[in-house]
C-alpha cells in the first residue's frame, strides 16, 4: 500500500491525472467491466462515469483482484467472493456504501468522512467538487483491511 492517505491530493471531475505523484494513477489499462456494470454504468451522467472510474482505478490499485457485479441494483465490487463495498453513480453524486468502521480508519479520515457522509452508511461524492481521492483511498484500504480480518 502507498502513502495516498498523506497526501493532500485531489483529483476532479474534468482532471485524468493524479495532481501529487503519491496518488493513485489514472489505469491506462483497466480490466474489462462486466456487461451488467457496464450496462448499469451507460445510463450515468458523464461525471458519474468519471467518478466511478476513478473509485474503480483506486480499487483496482489496492486489489487487481477484485471483480465487479451487480447486486441491490448497483455495482458492487468483490474481493475472492466478498462484498468489499457497492458504488452507486446518482444524479449529483457518487454514492460508496457502506462506510468503513471508525476502527479501522485513522482519526483523520474519520474527520474527513464528516463532510462527504450521508446518513450512517453512506460516503456521498458530490460532482460539483473535486474527487477526494486520499479520502477514498483510504476507505477501501479500509474495507480491504476488514476482509482480511475476516469481518
């Protein structure tokens, strides 16, 4: 795992490269998306599509395992058969579901959480504004960290 979560970084809606170089880099070459996603994904706005990318380049960064699927109507990304977390592209909003537990971020991102949640479970990524790539980065090492943990 890199050092993203030190970085101040962000990436936005109209931005294809990391503005720090400890961020993820953009994929040049992702794995196919499967024909549900894919077909979920086509009636997204562009953003949408943007920022899922984007969540998808991190997730594939952290686990170049993970697999995608559709489940509770929206894709859903898997690590060896286990949910590590769903990702829905809305109207105004990327929404990641659920959000980490506070034991397993650091008292940073869990301060940060506190702008971009919704809700109990929700990590809203609002198109309007950049793509708050340390913060999700360290969600899904967070999600990863869970799944190892058997959790």
């Amino acid at each position: 795992m890199t050092g993203m979560a030190d970085s101040p970084g962000c990436r936005g809606p109209a931005s294809d490269q990391p503005t720090t170089p400890d961020e993820t880099p953009a994929s040049t070459s992702r794995p196919p998306v499967p024909d549900a996603v894919a077909h979920h994904l086509a009636s997204a706005s562009d953003a949408g599509r943007e920022f899922y990318g984007i969540l998808r380049d991190i997730v594939q960064h952290h686990a170049p395992e993970a697999t995608q699927e559709i489940s509770y109507a929206m894709p859903v990304f898997l690590v060896d058969g286990k949910r590590l977390l769903h990702a829905a592209p809305w109207k105004a909003h990327l929404a990641i579901y659920p959000l980490p537990e506070e034991r397993d971020l650091d008292p940073q991102t869990t301060a940060a959480l506190a702008t971009h949640s919704s809700g109990a479970i929700t990590l809203k990524l609002l198109y309007n504004k950049p793509f708050p790539t340390v913060l999700v980065d360290a969600v899904v090492r967070a999600h990863l960290a869970r799944l190892v943990d058997g959790r």
